[in-house]
C-alpha cells in the first residue's frame, strides 16, 4: 500500500477536564472517502475540526501528505470544507461565493470566469450564476457549497454534516451526486455524520466513533456484518442482543438452547451477549429437526412497508423478545398474525457473540 | 487580530477603566491627594444637607417610575394590541423626547407652571420647582425608553397563544391577566430598571426645574463646579454608581431570560377590529401624544415670541445667541461637529471592537475582558464618567493632558458614554451570521479582513446606520457627560442650553434646545432616506 495521504497520530484534544479525543490514530489513503460516524458527542466534529486546524489538538500529530500540519493554521492547510449550514455569503451571488476562493490568487479574470463555469456546470447550477443564495433550494445551496469547497482544486473535502439540513428526498438524491461527484473528481474526503444511512451508502470506509474513541474502521459491509463491538452492533441497522454462556467453542447456551457458533477463544462457561440481526432470523424452510430450531409467539406485527417486523416471545430462550423481519410475501402465504406461533433459526455465521453480559438493555 | 483587540481595547481601558478608576480612588484621599481611607465617606453621611439627597433622588426616580411604566404600557398596548388608525403617527410622535435634551421638558415646564407660567393656577399653589417638576420632565424623557422595550416585549406574543386562550374560552380580562401581562413581564421588568436608572442619574431636569430641591446628580455638579470640591463631587459620584450598577445587573439577568422565551417558535399575533375598543385607545394615545408634542411647542412658541405669555409679539431676538450669556452660535455648530464625528468614528470603533469580540478564534480572555469593558458604560452615569476625566486627563502627570477641553476628549468621552447600546446593537447583527463564514473564508485562504470587508460590513450595513444616528443624537442631546470637560473653544450647545437658563434667558434656552431638535429629526430623516435608498440598492440579496 502507497504511503497514507492523511495521518493521524495519537490525537488527543481535552477541553478542560473533558477529553473529547482519546490517543486518535488513522490513516486515509488518496482518494478515498471516509465517514466519521457516530452518535452526537462522541468526538467526530472535533475530529473534522482539528483535521482543519480549527481546533487545535492538545496532543499527537496530524500529517498531510507527507507533511506534519499540526501546528498550522487553517489558512495554511490544503482543504475546502463545506458545513451543514451551507454558510454561503448571502451578498454575494452564487458565481461570485464560487469565486470567492479565486479571487486573490493572481489568477486572470478570464480563467476565474473560465473556472467558476466548470463548477456551476459539474453541479448543474449554471444558470443560476447571478442569483444570490436566499433565492435557491436548500439542496441547490448545499450544492453551490460543494463547488465553492471545489473550486481552489483542495487536496482533502472536509463535508460537516452536509446533507442533515435537507428534506429526505433531496438528501438521498444529494448522497448519489456527492458520490458522483466525489469519485469523478478523486478528491479525498471525509464526511461526518451521525446518519448511518449516508455513511452506509456514500463511504468506503467507515470510522465508528463513541466516547472520543474509535469503536471500529471498516467497510460498510464489514460495519454492518461484522460490527467490533456490541455498540457497533447497537449503533447500525437494528439488533437483538440475548445474553447467554458459553458452553465450548462454537456452542453457546441461550435460556434452555445450546446454539452453534462462530465464537471460539471463551473459556467454558463465559458470560457474553449474543447479537442478531432481525434480518437473519430464518421462518422460511426451518425443518424440525434442525438443532437451532426455536419457536416464538408472535407478540406484535409490524407494517414497514417492504417488510413485516415481528416482535417474537421464545420461551425456550428464556422469554426474551426477539425482533425478526419477515417478508410481506411470506406473511401473507402463511397467514402469520399475532399470537402465531412460528418456528426460526439463526444461521450459525450470522450469530456475533460479545464477552460480557446484559451489556444491552 | 489580537493587535486590533489590544488597540480598541486600550481606548477602552484609556477612556473608561483608568479614569472611573482613578475617581474611585480619588473618593478616598484628602484635599491634598494624601490617603484617608473612607473619611470623606464619614463626613459625606454625617452631613444632614447632603444625605438628604439620596432620599430625595430615590422618591423622584420610584415616583417617576411609578408613573411612567403604566403609561408607556398602555400607549405600547395601543400600538400593537388594537386596530386604531395612525399607529405609525402616534410612535413616532412618542420617540420625539428621545431627540432634545433633557433640559428642555424643564424649560417649558417652566413656562407652563413657572412663577408666571401660563397654566400656573392648575398646580394649586404648589410649586413646579422642585419634586413636581423634575417628575413631570422625567416622565417626558423616559416615555419613549419605556415605550420601546415593553413595545419590544409585547411583540413576542404567540398568536398561538391567544387561540388557546380564546378555544378553553377565557374571559378578556382573564387572557390580559394569563397571556398579556406574563408575555410582557420581563420587558416591564426591564423598562422599570430603566427608567428608574434614568432618572436617578439624569441631571439636565433637576438642573433646571428642581430649584432649591436637591438631587445626587446636582449634588455631584454643585460640589465640583459651585465648591471645587472633587473629593466629595467623587464620592457622591460612587453613591450615584451604586443604585446604576445594581440596575444594571438586574437588567442584564432579566435580559437573559428574555432571549431563552424568544427563541421558541411563535406565531405573531394580529388584533382583530373592536370599534369600541379601537377609539377608547385612540383617544389614550392622543391625549399622551398631545402632552408631549405640547411641551415642545410651547418651547418653539416662547423661543418666538418677545416674552411668553405676556408679549406675543414675533420676534427673532432669541436666536441672536451670541449676545447670550451661552456659547452662542459657535456652540451648536460645536454641537453637529461633535454629533458627526461621534457618528462616524464611535461606529467603526463600536462595529470593529464588536466583531472581533464575537468573530476572532482563542485569545478568549481578552475578548471576555473587552467585552466586559464594552458593557461597563451602560452602568456609569454621564456625570460620573465626566468627573472621572477630570481626574484623569487634567492630571498635570498625564501626558493626555494636553487633550483636556479639546474637540478631541468630547469625543472620546461621548463614544464611550454610549458605547453600550452599540456594541449590543452590532453583536446582535453578528449573531444573525453564520458562524461558518470565518472558517469557509480561511479554507479558501482568504484573510479575515477581507471577508470583514466583502461579506460582514455588506451584510451588517442597516446596523451600523443605526448606530451611527443613535451615537449622533445622543452626542447633541447629551449634557451630563459633557458637562465637566467642555473648554471655552468647544462650548456645545446643550452646554448652552445649561449656562443660558442659569443666566436667565430661558427663551434663549428654547431656542437653542429646538435648534437641537431640529437638527436630530433632520439626522432622523436622513437616516431613514439614506437606509432606504440602501435597501434597494445593496441589499438585493435580502429578497426571494
């Protein structure tokens, strides 16, 4: 692998007595697309912020490029940064907040009028150069941000909760065109966000933050299938946590089920929590025989629209409620209603087993 | 920045901290500079003469209170909770005494009830001189101060509110009582500091009208002017600071929770016709109205005249001021000097100093300590900060000395006397932007200034016009900061006002204060031509 083009070396940044970044260590290679994700408070923004120079970090050292940033101002650093408030100058029209960063750069008028074109024209704004701001959209705002940021050519796309202050069609509508746009540009960029929707659909890495700390660096898939730990599992999509003990290697014990699997490395006897997606909670094609095989009362039946979310009693793993999600078509052919009575099975690789138990709820 | 901190910081510390400062000590040394702990104190409460002013300001200013916070609450009422015509008329007639000097409801008091005042016989006996006066002047000059802030807190209300109230079928009286007078507590609160703080610390109206009945504010000028004696003009001064800071802070703490009641989602309320209601509020605010626009025409209409009420005869005599005993005609152009350069230089001071106090990144205790310098003025009555110079820039050791009388230190010291209201004015504009610019700006390597110049001055421009006229019509109006500091070359001509009623030329005096007049409401009318001419003009990006 090439050398990273941002490293980030055991940061740490305390305000006061709170330490908002704990020994932060990362390394972003060029022209990737990075999320910081988490819930708020958990330290991204900070992290975002002292990536900028805008607020410089009590410890550890930030390199770019293979330069040592740390100490520079922000005027100094090499990035263009665009803000949830879109924080557009409202004087100024929507050409001239794109020329903004151009302007004094000894470049000729020409070039700047040549260049501010190509921009309104890579975010299909072009012919709204002489409006000012307060007369777009929210997402055409958003839009003209993304291209002021741009304009000066930034090494690194610093996006601040971009796309929270929009309506839910325009953001996701927005999400496929940053994407677009950032991997036609190949400009390295780092989004915060605590929507794990965007961060699922728009990164190719995702760094999971709680407490000023990474929980875990990933894919999306990885985040989602493999999550590090139980606040991952918590914090992405939706999940079931069970406790229960380990009986050997690959066998756990739930209630008055012994469950196969994946999980090796506990002693015998081990308190853990044990995770399941609603997802892979298998209703269809369960045989009788199939030592997993559980059964459960449906007590509530949820529409979703694509899916029915089923709120399952099992006895057998001790009365816990497990969420499962069945599909329509399923339901329907089946007559499953409340007070059914289904039988289920989790696939062995689908369950993730965590030490520790009742860490959740 | 920091250097541009350091720079308006020091004007602060030059202007304000070092001279009040100064003063405090000054409370606590003898005749000769030598240190005597609190004996002036001592002597200042053992003698009977002077202890009774502080009685006598404190029944004035809860008098004048009492009076003039149900009155501006009505007339505010009016305005915004009825459909009576001419709303728009009867405001601006209500802002008229914020445009003279408070020397002058005095003067036409004088000749309405004055010994051979026109109307004398409805005081039954009992003299304008005195308690009656100073009350009936300070309740014209603290109107339209009242006025605005519970005007301000009435336009809070939640239509929402009302359509509550109205649907669980709440009586009139019962929605005045739960909805009105609660949505208005704090502004009530407030304008009451105000106007007592006003009015304890004015000293234009007792100086004219409050004849052998003394004041702090009096007593402050007639130990330094009439007895030389600067020690105890100080400490009358630290007594006169006390119930003005304590109002002060009041005011702050209440102002702070009006902010927390603002910011919730509200929408505005809309009166709906009551004909019967409509006229008994228009004829409430005519009756106010009139009282006030009365005071100033009697004042023009004696200024005209040989020698009101007697001699009717039209006469420009008055106006030949520079055979009077004030300044004469140099003064009043002193007067719209001093106005102008205030206007301009306070504002760029008030609007730079306020920016960088809420826009600049670290450093944060010197912002704080700005910003508690910029608020501090608020708190210091004219008088006192005017006898604080005396102190500091006619000290023979202070190499400012040389500025003492000067056109110069009036303006120093009139930027500073209103600094207050200013810097909240541009604070507030600031606020109202994003706070992203100065980030977005330093990652397109743009330097600070250049934003300042290109998008924040552009974007705050009504703001500063409006404190450009606020500093220009307290700079012609204002007496009691002045008072102290003024040479024979740089007479104002509120100071004139001052010294021609004290020599008894009271039409004169008039005269003058109307000249005063005349000039703010021309400012006014400029100011409004010039903000609206900028709306259309650069302020384009204000319309969808």
């Amino acid at each position: 692998m090439a050398a990273p083009y941002l490293r980030i070396q055991r940061l740490t940044k305390k305000f006061g007595a709170f330490t908002a970044l704990d020994d932060i260590s990362l390394e972003i290679a060029e022209g990737e697309f990075v999320c910081f994700l988490g819930p708020s408070g958990c330290g991204k923004t900070t992290l975002l912020r002292a990536i900028a120079g805008l607020d410089i970090h009590t410890s550890g050292r930030i390199e770019q490029a293979g330069r040592d940033i740390s100490a520079l101002p922000p005027t100094k650093r090499d990035f263009g940064i665009v803000f949830q408030s879109y924080a557009l100058f409202p004087n100024l029209t929507v050409a001239k907040n794109v020329a903004y960063g151009l302007e004094n750069t000894r470049a000729r008028r020409a070039d700047v009028t040549k260049r501010v074109r190509e921009l309104l024209d890579l975010i299909g704004l072009a012919e709204h150069t002489s409006k000012y701001p307060a007369q777009l959209s929210g997402g055409q705002q958003q839009r003209v941000a993304l291209a002021r940021a741009l304009a000066t050519a930034p090494g690194l796309l610093l996006l601040d909760e971009p796309l929270s202050a929009l309506d839910a069609k325009v953001r996701v509508y927005l999400r496929h065109e940053v994407k677009q746009l950032q991997r036609r540009l190949g400009v390295t960029t780092i989004m915060v966000t605590h929507d794990q929707e965007e961060a699922l659909t728009m990164a190719d890495r995702i760094v999971v933050m709680n407490h000023g700390v990474i929980e875990q660096i990933g894919s999306p898939l990885q985040i989602y299938r493999e999550p590090a730990s139980p606040f991952v599992a918590d914090f992405i999509g939706v999940m079931n946590f069970v406790t229960g003990t380990i009986v050997r290697d690959g066998l756990v014990r739930l209630g008055r089920v012994d469950l196969a699997c994946e999980a090796d490395g506990f002693a015998p006897g081990t308190q853990v929590t044990v995770a399941i997606r609603p997802e892979d909670i298998v209703v269809e094609d369960v045989a009788g025989d199939q030592r997993e095989a559980l059964s459960g009362r449906v007590d509530a039946l949820t529409f979703l629209g694509s899916f029915f979310r089923a709120d399952l009693v099992s006895e057998a793993l001790g009365n816990v409620l497990v969420r499962a999600d069945l599909p329509v078509d399923l339901v329907r052919r089946r007559g499953i209603a409340e007070k059914s009575v289904l039988a289920f099975a989790v696939p062995r690789e689908r369950i993730r087993v965590y030490p520790g138990g009742a860490l959740h709820r | 920045m920091r250097a541009f901190i350091g720079v308006i910081g020091l004007y602060l510390v030059v202007a304000l901290a070092l001279p009040l400062g100064l003063m405090l000590g000054k409370s606590l040394q003898g005749p000769r500079d030598e240190f005597v702990g609190v004996a002036n104190y001592v002597r200042y409460f053992s003698t009977p003469a002077l202890v009774q002013s502080i009685g006598n300001s404190l029944w004035v200013a809860s008098l004048s209170t009492v009076i003039t916070v149900p009155l501006a609450f009505g007339y505010a009422y009016a305005l915004t909770r009825s459909r009576m015509r001419l709303r728009g008329l009867f405001k601006t007639v209500a802002l008229v005494p914020i445009l003279v000097p408070s020397l002058l409801p005095g003067l036409a008091l004088v000749y309405l009830f004055g010994n051979q005042g026109l109307i004398k016989g409805a005081l039954r006996g009992h003299s304008i001189y005195g308690p009656i006066g100073i009350v009936m002047a300070e309740v014209f000059t603290t109107f339209p101060h009242a006025l605005l802030i519970i005007l301000a807190a009435l336009a809070l209300a939640d239509a929402r509110l009302y359509e509550a109230a109205v649907a669980l079928r709440a009586s009139r009286p019962r929605i005045f009582w739960t909805v009105t007078l609660p949505g208005a507590r704090y502004g009530l609160i407030s304008a009451t500091f105000v106007v007592f703080t006003t009015v304890i610390t004015d000293f234009g109206a007792p100086k004219v009208i409050g004849g052998q009945y003394n004041v702090l504010a009096t007593d402050v000028y007639k130990q330094v002017i009439g007895q030389q004696n600067f020690q105890m003009g100080a400490v009358v001064s630290v007594i006169l600071l006390v119930p003005a800071v304590f109002a002060f802070l009041v005011d702050r703490a209440v102002r702070r929770r009006q902010v927390a009641l603002l910011s919730a989602r509200a929408v505005p309320y809309e009166p709906k016709p009551q004909p019967g209601f409509d006229l008994a509020m228009l004829a409430y605010c005519v009756v106010i109205g009139a009282a006030i626009l009365s005071i100033v025409a009697v004042s023009q209409y004696a200024a005209l005249v040989k020698f009101f009420p007697y001699n009717l005869t039209f006469t420009l005599a008055h106006y030949d001021f520079d055979q009077k005993g004030g300044g004469g005609w140099a003064s009043y152009y002193n007067s719209v000097r001093l106005a102008l350069l205030t206007g301009v230089i306070g504002t760029v001071i008030v609007f730079v100093g306020a920016y960088l106090v809420e826009k600049a990144r670290g450093f944060a205790f010197g912002r704080a300590l700005f910003h508690f310098l910029a608020m501090l003025p608020m708190a210091v009555p004219g008088l006192v900060l005017g006898l604080a110079y005396i102190f500091f820039f006619n000290a023979p050791a202070n190499p400012l000395n040389v500025l003492y009388r000067t056109m110069t230190i009036l303006v120093l010291n009139t930027v500073v006397h209103f600094y207050t209201v200013g810097h909240l004015t541009a604070l507030t504009a600031l606020r109202q932007m994003d706070p992203e610019f100065e980030t977005v700006s330093a990652s397109l390597k743009q330097p600070f200034y250049r934003t300042f110049w290109r998008v924040t001055v552009p974007v705050c421009l009504p703001s500063t016009l409006d404190i450009a006229i606020y500093l220009f019509v307290n700079a012609m109006t204002t007496v009691s900061g002045v008072v102290f500091i003024y040479g024979p070359q740089t007479e104002l001509a509120s100071i004139s006002v001052l010294n021609m009623d004290d020599t008894g030329e009271i039409a004169s005096a008039a005269a003058m204060a109307m000249m005063i007049f005349y000039t703010n409401v021309g400012a006014r009318g400029l100011h409004l031509l010039l903000a609206r001419w900028l709306e259309r003009r650069t302020q384009a990006w204000r319309r969808r």
